[in-house]
C-alpha cells in the first residue's frame, strides 16, 4: 500500500516480518501484536533451571574461572513520518543466547540463535574446546535475583500500538510546522525497544532483566529564499509512552527548530588556535570519544591506551573530576546490571585531576586484582548483543561541575568559540587524535558572545586538551 493508505488504515499495514525457520516452533513468539510474557525463554522455549545446569555442565567441561549464559530478546519498533506522510515502518525480533568461559585467561565463545536444547548444547561444547583441563563444578541450584528498578515504565512499548504511535509523531510534526513560516520539510521517528536479559553464571546466580527504552529522532529543514539550512535533534530515555509530556515535546522542538534557522545568520570563524568552551549536553561526544574510550580497561591491558601506565597520576587540573555512572534512573545509557550481571554504579574515572581507575569488566577486574583486594568494581561489562562477548564499555560518562560559572567561562575568553553541537568526527581511541565538526557554536569576542558560528572542524589531542583545560 502507498504511504497515504498506510496511514489512514493504521496498524493493519505495520509491518512484514520475515523470521528464522526455528523460531515458528515458538507459539506467539513471532507475533509482534501481542505483549511477551514475563519470562519469554521459560514459556515459548522452555529454558528452565534444569536446561541452563544441563547447558553449563557442557561449556565447562574442561574447566573454567568465569562462565555464563547470556539470553536476549529484544523486540524493536520504528516508525517515520516525512512531510506528513508515515514513510517506514518496521519491526525486529533479535533473540539468541551466547555463552562464555574464561580458562587461564583464555576465552571460549559462541553463540546459537536457535535456542534448542540441542542447539544450545552444541554451542556450549565448541566454546568449551578452548580448555583442556577438568570440569568445573556447576552450581546445583540457581538463586533467582534482580539487580534494581531504575526504568519502571507504566506500560512496557510492547504493548503500545500504532493506534497511539502515529499520534505522538503527527503532534511532533505540528509543533515543528507552527514554529516558524520557514519550515519547509520535517521528518519524526520514533524507535522503541522491549529488551529481556537473563543471566545464569557459574557462581550459581540467575539474574533478569526488563530494558524499555525509546528515541525520537527529529530532522528539520528550512528554506529562506534560495537558501536552506537543517539540523537534527533526539529526545530519549529509558521509559514509556509517558516520558513524552507535552512540556518535553515542546522544549525539543523549540530547540531544534532555534538551533536550525539561527545557521541563516552563522558564519565561519577565524581559523587557528584559540580558546574552545565546550557546552553542556550534546558536546560532550567529544569527551566521550576522545577521552572514555581511553579509559576502558581492554585498551590499558593490551597497552593501546595513552593512559595504560597513568593510574594514580595526574591527567587534569585539580578541578576535574570525569565520571561513568550507570545508575541514574531512566537515562539511557542506564542498566540496572551490566551484561555479566553486576550492579551499576559510579565510577569515578578521573578524581581531583588525578586518574582514579579504569572501567572494568569480571576479566579485566581480576587482571588489575581489584576483586582480590576486596574493592567491588562498577559493572562495565558491555555486550553489543549477545552475538558478541563481554567488553569494559562506557555507560552515561560525563564531566562534574567545577567552581567556575558560565559566565565566568564566557568572560575569561578574550577571543574564542562556543562548541555547542557536534554532527561527526573522527577519533584514534589510542593515541585520542580528534577530528569533530561542529553544527552549532558561538563567536566569543571581549569576554561576550557575539555572533553564531558554523562549519567548524575541531581538531585536537583528547589526552592532551584534558590536561590543558583552565575552567
């Protein structure tokens, strides 16, 4: 049907869905208009404590220090509206389990999308063959256990229909057009996810959890005369259908629809060295990229990282602190456990100027001795799905305030710009050499910001501009 027939006849055109042959086995696992039941793995495929000792028992048959079954199901919604007219829709199911073991420093690692006893079983034996010794004892039974509730959602999307969709993006779309006569295109899309984990590891735990999250995605593009400017913006959190409160909408829209015509007015900047102040929120990429990812303990091991030999030494002026919190309820990148199982929390990456720690992982945490010593470190350990093994990853990582206001910032730069948007760039993690482009920024001359900016390329050295910030 063309897009004006999809739209008028709503959610009987969502999708077409074409799924692994296994998983028809699964009654109503492929049936995106129906809510998964609380445990999906127990009741369409039949996953009990008795499989999962069975599965285990396999992939630690010639030994192991750390071992786990990772399961994921994980359905994903998108819906974009262009110009009025709902262009795309679609619907994913990604759903597998991956299994890890960990001899000698040694990691063994498959994955199976079929989630079959058999299936499973096969898997567990090919990540086995990285060891060579005697069977682990396996746990005789699991503890069930959750890890917190920092994304309660009043309705999880996999029960929010198109019929209550495609009225969150029409009222998007209206805001972004009654903002200004210059509004020429607009494009909204709106993608959310009902994700469930659960997690059985060898130390005899048995771990779940539930992971809404949704993003608006928001393009806009105006026309003056013969010229056009656009900008982008996004809205998102780990929440439900209400996180999107008129109030909220009207901020974002406001914002990107400011941050798109004040471009008819930017000009390029002088070129050169000089003065960069970094505002808060989007511009933060940078610390994100060229810095976090220098911080990750899988870097430092292999020596990759600029800051492998830099822990307990000063990186920063006395004023800095940077930090890594997974915590912080319904942000998005929040987890009430990492992809291994651990509570998140705070970590604090640099303290005082002086780098603290590393972000870490069970395996890096037991190279660097931090589980010998007794110190619990903050659960880092990051999956891309479960596809994929474990890696030390960045959750929410963000710079603290310091004592120094924004108009004291503004005032002590004599000559200089205001980076407040990023659309691209370039990092070398190792060496954190940065290239990034900057949408929107501000002329600061005398003290004062006088005039909008665009088509600035920011380039740098992430280790060596964190050193050198003055405020």
């Amino acid at each position: 049907m063309n897009r004006r027939q999809f739209l008028a006849t709503g959610s009987a055109g969502l999708a077409s869905v074409a799924l692994p042959r296994f998983l028809g086995a699964a009654p109503n696992a492929t049936d995106l208009t129906q809510p998964a039941p609380a445990n999906p793995f127990l009741e369409w495929f039949g996953i009990d404590e008795a499989l999962i000792r069975r599965v285990m028992s396999e992939l630690t048959a010639n030994g192991a220090a750390i071992a786990e079954l990772y399961f994921q199901h994980k359905r994903t919604n998108l819906i974009r509206m262009q110009d009025g007219l709902a262009s795309q829709a679609s619907s994913d199911i990604a759903q597998g389990v991956g299994l890890r073991v960990v001899v000698a420093g040694q990691t063994g690692y498959a994955f199976t999308e079929d989630l079959t006893p058999e299936s499973m079983l096969r898997a567990a034996r090919v990540a086995a063959t990285i060891a060579n010794g005697a069977r682990a004892p396996v746990p005789v039974h699991f503890d069930p256990r959750r890890q917190g509730d920092l994304y309660p959602v009043e309705r999880p999307w996999s029960e929010v229909g198109l019929d209550e969709k495609l009225p969150l993006i029409q009222k998007v779309e209206a805001l972004v057009r009654a903002a200004d006569p210059a509004i020429d295109k607009v494009t909204v899309q709106l993608t959310d996810t009902d994700e469930r984990v659960l997690i059985a590891t060898l130390d005899g735990h048995l771990l779940v959890d539930r992971r809404p999250s949704v993003l608006l995605g928001l393009m806009v593009t105006a026309k003056r005369g013969a010229k056009t400017q656009s900008n982008l913006g996004s809205l998102g959190a780990r929440d439900g259908l209400s996180f999107y409160t008129d109030g909220r909408l009207k901020a974002q829209v406001d914002e990107v629809v400011a941050r798109t015509l004040v471009l008819f007015d930017a000009k390029r900047p002088p070129a050169g060295e000089m003065p960069v102040m970094l505002a808060a929120g989007a511009s933060s990429v940078l610390l994100h990229e060229a810095i976090g990812h220098g911080m990750e303990a899988d870097f430092n091991r292999i020596g990759t990282s600029i800051y492998s030999d830099m822990i307990g030494k000063p990186v920063a002026a006395p004023f800095v602190n940077v930090v890594d919190q997974g915590n912080l309820p319904h942000e998005l990148g929040t987890l009430n456990m990492d992809d291994e199982g651990n509570a998140t929390g705070r970590a604090a990456l640099v303290e005082k100027g002086i780098l603290k720690s590393y972000l870490h992982d069970n395996l890096s945490a037991r190279h660097y001795g931090i589980d010998r010593d007794g110190v619990a470190h903050v659960g880092s350990g990051r999956r891309e799905s479960y596809r994929f093994p474990i890696l030390p990853r960045m959750t929410t990582t963000f710079m603290e305030n310091g004592p120094h206001t924004r108009e004291e910032i503004v005032a002590a730069i004599d000559r200089g710009i205001v980076a407040e948007t990023f659309t691209g760039g370039q990092v070398a993690i190792g060496p954190g050499d940065f290239t990034f482009y900057v949408k929107n920024g501000w002329l600061v001359e005398g003290g004062k910001i006088t005039a909008p900016i665009k088509d600035v390329n920011l380039i740098g050295n992430g280790p060596e501009a964190l050193k050198r910030i003055t405020m």
